[in-house]
C-alpha cells in the first residue's frame, strides 16, 4: 500500500472508497477528529460538481491533488488551485452513457406503464379485468433541453426505436443529427417528450409549468435528469392528475435525500434516487481511473488497480 494518504468527501460512492482503501490510507472527510490527519492529506477524491474553494483548500496546507470522478471542474476554484500548484484530475466521461441509457428505459416504462403494470398483478386487479392499454414508444417525438455528451449518446440509443427529434442548447452541434431549435418554448410544440439534460438552460427558459406543457403533443411526457427546482411542481402536479401530462420522471431533488410529497404522491410518476449515471461498471471504470490517476501523480509504483 502506498503511503499516500486520501481524503474523500461525503459524495463519494462507497464502492469507490473501498477501491481506494486497498492502495492508499483513506480518511473520510466527515469523520475526521484528529486534525493532524488534515496535515497529512494531501490527494483528495470528491463527486464531480462538488464545491471546493479557498476555505475549503486552506484546511490542507500540503493538498497536492485534487481527483474528481467526472469531467465537471465547475465547482473548484481554479484559480486557487494555481496559485497553490495544486493539480486538479478531471475524472472519465463515463456518466453520459450511463444516464443515456437510463432515459431510454425510463421512456419505455413511463409509455408502457410498467411500473403500474406490476402493482396491477401484485394487488390481483387482473381478476377484475384487463390492464388499461399503454402507448408505443417508437415513433416518437424527444426534444432535449441540453445536448453535451449524453444528449448525443442518447440520440444513437433512440434511433434503434425510429425516435426522432430536436434539440436546444447554446450553440449548434455541428455532428448532431437532429436539428436545433431555437427555444425551449418552440422546441416543445415540435415533441411528445422533454427531456431535461441542462440545468442552467433549463432555469434560462424559467420554470416550466402550464404554459410549456400544454405545447406538448400528446402522449406528453417530461424525463428530468436535473433537480427538479427547474419544474412548476404545482403546475406539473396538476398535468398529472389532468392526465394532459402522460408520464413524468425524476432523478435529482433540491433536497435530496428528502423528496416532496407531491412527487411521491402524484400518478404516473417515476421518483429515482438520483442513480442515473451510477452501475457497478461505471464506478469501477471511475475508480481504476482516479486511482491510476493519483499513484502517477504520486510516482506510485504501477500494480494491480481493482
């Protein structure tokens, strides 16, 4: 084992802990007591997105390098980490084929009513009669709210099922496919599905509620891969209960792990706890990237990363 001693932060997947304990001496942020651990540590592994400015830094006065498990630097101060040399590791881009594939499944379950399909058999309401018919997914209309890496994944895995649509981001994808739109608002009157894929375009366009919703052709379903704070939750509460929106999904809460009731409560709704990107394969993927990633900055001896 390395002498190299780690600190994780409290978003770091257990898998990826474990996977690192076997090479290096790991500290859990939340855990620590002996403040002398602070001034030993000097890689740290956070959640890609994660908020590491120059208070946080200053706590680790021999902080070397910092390892994040995705390509999303956004929420380090680079600028700190420059005056202080201290290296910053983008992790692998393995989370938008994770999250493409996640958004395929859900859109077959949400139109084929799967979840509801189950609870019929299990409840015994089948002796009562038939299960209410479901809708085709191929053949459908998705307009993306967002592009990026998973957007793109996301079209070649939807074009198995002859699912057409458009999209709306900052700027045009040359290499794309299906063709921009120019708003959120006229992106919408051209679908069946919104799928939310940017967080920042999202609150750009403001909340959407009635006024967009009602622009979806029929059957109107929204997939949101962001926290849900970018929806009216009033205004898609009462599309549900309306049945003028057919099917919902969400992955990512304000308030995680605390859920609103309204999303737990309302029909024809999938509630996740924010597992779009993770799988097994994934986070070890992640890890044997951090972890190859730290023992070459290191000058650790090559061995076996598992």
């Amino acid at each position: 084992m390395s002498t190299v001693e780690v600190m994780v932060t409290a978003q770091v997947q257990q898998s990826m802990i474990v996977a690192l304990q076997r090479h290096f001496t790991v500290h859990h942020r939340e855990h620590i007591q002996d403040p002398s651990v602070l001034h030993r540590v000097r890689a740290v592994v956070c959640e890609e997105g994660s908020r590491i400015g120059r208070d946080w830094m200053a706590l680790l006065p021999h902080l070397q390098l910092i390892a994040l498990t995705g390509p999303d630097t956004h929420g380090v101060d680079l600028a700190e980490t420059q005056r202080r040399q201290i290296t910053v590791l983008p992790g692998p881009s393995v989370a938008a084929a994770e999250r493409a594939d996640f958004v395929v499944g859900v859109l077959l379950g949400l139109c084929r009513r799967w979840p509801d399909a189950d609870r019929f058999v299990r409840d015994a309401d089948w002796v009562d009669g038939p299960f209410p018919l479901a809708h085709r997914f191929s053949g459908l209309r998705v307009g993306l709210v967002g592009l990026g890496a998973t957007g793109q994944a996301l079209i070649r895995r939807l074009s198995a099922f002859d699912v057409t649509g458009t999209y709306v981001a900052a700027e045009r994808v040359s290499d794309c496919p299906w063709p921009q739109a120019a708003s959120v608002s006229a992106l919408a009157q051209q679908v069946n599905v919104l799928v939310v894929l940017d967080e920042a375009l999202a609150k750009q366009a403001g909340p959407i509620g009635a006024e967009l919703l009602g622009r979806l052709k029929a059957p109107a379903y929204v997939v949101c891969l962001v926290r849900s704070s970018v929806l009216d939750e009033a205004s898609v509460v009462d599309a549900l209960k309306r049945k003028t929106l057919t099917g919902l999904a969400l992955d990512d809460y304000p308030d995680a792990p605390r859920v609103p009731a309204a999303w737990r409560q309302v029909p024809n709704t999938w509630v996740t706890p924010s597992i779009a990107a993770v799988t097994q394969e994934a986070q070890a993927d992640i890890a044997q990237a951090v972890i190859l990633g730290i023992r070459q900055h290191f000058g650790v001896q090559p061995g076996s990363i598992s």
